[in-house]
C-alpha cells in the first residue's frame, strides 16, 4: 500500500467513525508528516554512510554555513537548529569523539563552550548539504516552478500560524 492509500484508508474510515468529525487538517497533516518521514529516511541511509545522523548533520551544517572561523556557543546552537539545550549536549559528544567538532572554554563566559568544525566535519558537512539539497529536489521534481512557489508560499504562512504562540524546539 502506498503512503497516500493508507492516509486515504485513515481519512475514510475516521469520516465513517466519527462523521462529526472535520478531518480535514488531519488529511492535509498525515500528507506533510508522510513526506517529512520519506525524506527524512532517504536522507538518514545516506548520512549514515558518514557514521552520523541526521540530527548531527545539522549540528555540522549550522557550524559549516557559519564559516570558517566560527565558534558557536551551545545554546546558540540549539536556537538555531530548533533543539532544545539539553537534547544537544549528546550530539556534541559524538560529534567531538569523531572528530568532526572540537571546543573550548569561552574566554568570555567559563561556565560555557565554544564548538567549532574540524577540516573533517567540514567535509561531511558539505558533501551532507550536496545530499540533501538533491534529496529535497528529487522529492519535488514532480511539481512544477509554479506550483513550487505557491507551496511554499502556503507551507511558510502554516509555519507562521502554528508556531507564532509556541517554543520553538523538540
């Protein structure tokens, strides 16, 4: 079975269920949360080829698109790739084991770290970012330029309304 015959089986038999029910946004979410899970398991087989996860690519890429000479702070870390501090700290771990980040004191706070990317997470970080991109472009190759834009467009308004009264992080 297909994933949108099984989202299709889940919709009708809810509506059969409970016809009282408006299951229109649960339709519209299984749809987004399916293609969040096919991509996000297409692009963890590849990573894995690296010995890392998905989540300590974006560990890397956060540090790789900082440049070159950045030294981030944990908890800037965390903001930015939407994790909360103490989900992080695991991460970190593996990634400085591997080589892939190193830190240090903050000369300007001892009570914290500076993390910043090795040449060899650097590597993994780019050549991470090159399988991803194709990934994600594969994964919408089957729409057109037009209809690209106006899913974005609609996606980053959804993005806006869910999350405007909420924490941002997982």
């Amino acid at each position: 079975m297909s994933a949108n015959e099984i989202i299709d089986d889940t919709i009708a038999t809810w509506r059969d269920t409970r016809p009282d029910l408006d299951v229109t946004g649960m339709d519209l979410v299984l749809r987004m949360t399916s293609v969040v899970r096919i991509s996000a398991a297409r692009i963890h087989e590849q990573l894995s080829e690296f010995g890392i996860t998905l989540a300590e690519f974006d560990v890397l890429a956060t540090l790789r698109r900082s440049g070159a000479k950045a030294e981030l702070t944990p908890s800037h870390i965390a903001e930015v790739g939407m994790v909360k501090p103490s989900g992080l700290s695991h991460r970190l771990g593996r990634l400085e084991r591997a080589g892939l980040i190193s830190r240090s004191v903050d000369p300007d706070d001892r009570r914290s770290a500076l993390i910043r990317i090795t040449p060899a997470g650097r590597r993994i970080a780019d050549r991470g970012i090159e399988i991803i991109a194709d990934a994600h472009n594969q994964m919408i190759s089957g729409l057109s330029a037009t209809e690209q834009r106006t899913l974005s467009r609609l996606v980053t308004t959804l993005v806006d309304d869910v999350s405007a009264d909420i924490e941002v992080g997982t």
